[in-house]
C-alpha cells in the first residue's frame, strides 16, 4: 500500500481549533522549561534523515534563526539552501525538487513567492512541508503572535491547560491587507478574538480570503468577528492590541510609491491610538522588518511595544511547529 501523505503547515487554516491552541500552549510550555534547562523535543527518533531543508526564494532574518535554530536545538541538521544554492525555479521544477528533497530529508520549511509554489512542493512532498512565508500566509509568525498575547495578557488565562484565554480580545490591524494579516486573522476567528482592519480603499481583504477566514470562523465554538474599515481609528476603538506590518512586502517594491501615497495618515502613533480610542492598556506588535511609515519610533520603542518579544518567539512557534508536524507527524496535541 501506498504510505499516508504527511501533514502540511502551509496556513493556519489547516489547523482545527483546538491544534491551534496546543501549538500555541506547547510553545509556552517549551519556552518556560527549556529555558529553565529542561531538554528541547528531539528530533531524533522522528527522523529517517537528520536532515531538515529550508529553501528560501526571499531574504529572511527572524524565520531563518529560527526554524534553523529550532532544528538544532531539537538534534536535527538545518540545511539552508537559499535560491542561489539551488536549481528550484532555474533548472528544475517543483514536482522534481519536491520529490527529490523529500526522499533525503525529514521535512521542507520553504519561504516562496506565490502560494502555489509552497503548496505545489507540498503536493509532491512525502515529508512535512512548512510554510515559512508565501504571498497569502505566514503561520509561523501567527503561532509566534498569539504566543506573544498569551504572554502580554496573563491575567486573561483562565482554567489552565489547553484554555489561552484569549477570547475577546480585539486586534485593531492598522495598514495593508497581506500575508500576515490573512493566518492572523484566520487564527483569531479560531481563538474567538476579534480583528477590525483599517485599510485604504483597494488595499482591503480579498474575497476569496474572506471566506476562507469565514471558513476559519464556522470551525470555532466561539468565533472572533472581522470588521473591515478605511478609518485607523474607527478599527482602533476599544482595541487591546495594535498591529501592522510593512506597506511594501517583498515582490512589490515597484509598488512603492504608490504604495507610500495610498498609505498616507496610516502611521501608528500613540496621537492616533489615543484619538481613537483604544484600551488604556493596548499594546503594539509587528512581525519585523520594520520601516518608519507605519509605525513611528515613539511607538515601535515605547513601553506598549511586544516587538522583540514577539520576534524571539518566532524561537519556541518553530520549536512547536517541529514538535507538531515532524516529531509527531501531525497528531497534534
Ligand atoms: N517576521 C519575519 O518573518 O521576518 P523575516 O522576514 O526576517 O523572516
Ligand atoms: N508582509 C511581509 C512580511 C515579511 C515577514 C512580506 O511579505 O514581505
């Protein structure tokens, strides 16, 4: 018989509920006792080859550390095999790539342009494949997210155990609809936390993604709403948490001046959280990398920024992620 095709990561949207909040919860848990000296996850018996690929079509700083630095903490063999490394696009096709990097390797992370790539080298893969970035999601960075609200609002954690807590909070994401904003969103509508967009008009959620977070929604026992809006501080209202991320994501610095226009009065700034009125306690995050128009350093520096927490549990999401997808082949728990 033909063996059971392996477990994919491409979006958050390939979780159920309940997986998300144990991948969520086990990073928490790795990264309060590995920190306290207890032993990562192994890889070890979960490998047939010790060896996990990451093949990167983009640039990367936080999702290289640490989906390299997870592997090796957790015995494994990170090989980073970036565009110019390897045939993939040039000399060889996805399905070939796919095929022969899964015969040699315990599990793929890819960062790539379109989607379609990452799902097709998921198609063909008899391994784990792991998005580390694509233009429609970034899980990754969602489970580090919501690992870093757990953090910033313990007093919500209710009950313990598998329970976050994290039901009503309210996400205001404050600029462009991208890739980052879709597995948030996607998520919140799992965890019951609520998201209200500001974008300029034409920067919206697309359809077809509404629906999928729609989708997202109908699998939750408690949704989180989504609220789209062209106003900052009609989104901002009541808000626990501020988010943005980059105007120009990568593949669309042509864009940029246009980008730069349409964006205009879309900076955070503490002016614009107090004027619309979010929680007096509201905190900021961003992925990184960072530039200054959507967020001034007043802010990006200030005492309600996550940031650089939020960037170092990208560390324990990835350690999570392995332990989920590579060390216990997807029966997460
Ligand atoms: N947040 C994030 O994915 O950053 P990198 O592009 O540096 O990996
Ligand atoms: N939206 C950004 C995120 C980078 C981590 C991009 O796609 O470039």
């Amino acid at each position: 018989s033909t063996p059971k095709p392996p477990r994919h990561l491409l979006s958050i949207a390939d979780l159920t509920p309940t997986e998300l909040k144990s991948l969520i919860s086990n990073a928490f848990t790795h990264k309060v006792f590995i920190k306290a000296g207890k032993t990562p996850p192994s890889l070890k018996d979960a490998l047939l080859s010790k060896t996990i690929g990451l093949t990167f079509s983009k640039r990367s700083t936080r999702t290289r550390i640490s989906t390299e630095g997870a592997v090796v903490a957790m015995g494994g063999h990170p090989m980073f095999l970036g565009k110019e490394d390897i045939q993939l696009g040039v000399n060889e096709s996805l399905r070939d790539t796919s095929i022969v990097m899964s015969s040699m390797m315990s599990a793929i992370v890819a960062r790539v342009g379109p989607h379609s790539d990452v799902a097709g080298l998921a198609e063909y893969s008899s391994v784990p494949v792991i998005n580390a970035l694509s233009d429609l999601y970034h899980p990754l960075q969602t489970l580090a997210d919501f690992l870093t609200l757990v953090e910033a609002f313990p007093n919500r954690v209710s009950g313990g155990g598998k329970k976050l807590g994290l039901e009503g909070l309210k996400i205001a994401w404050v600029g462009d609809s991208n890739n980052v904003l879709f597995d948030l969103a996607i998520g919140a509508a799992k965890l019951g936390v609520d998201v209200a967009v500001a974008a300029p008009k034409g920067y919206g959620i697309p359809e077809s993604m509404l629906n999928t977070i729609k989708t997202a929604a109908s699998s939750a026992p408690h949704a989180g709403t989504l609220t789209e809006t062209n106003d900052p501080h009609e989104a901002i209202k009541d808000a626990d948490i501020l988010v943005t991320d980059t105007w120009i994501s990568m593949g669309q610095e042509e864009e940029s001046k246009k980008r730069l226009k349409a964006f205009a009065g879309y900076q955070i700034t503490n002016e614009m959280a107090k004027k619309g009125g979010a929680k007096e306690g509201w905190k900021f995050m961003h992925c990184l990398p960072r530039h200054q128009d959507e967020v001034n350093d007043e802010v990006f520096y200030g005492p309600r920024s996550l940031v650089f927490p939020e960037a170092e549990n990208r560390l324990w999401a990835a350690i999570s992620a392995l332990e989920g997808f590579v060390v216990n082949k997807g029966k997460i728990q």
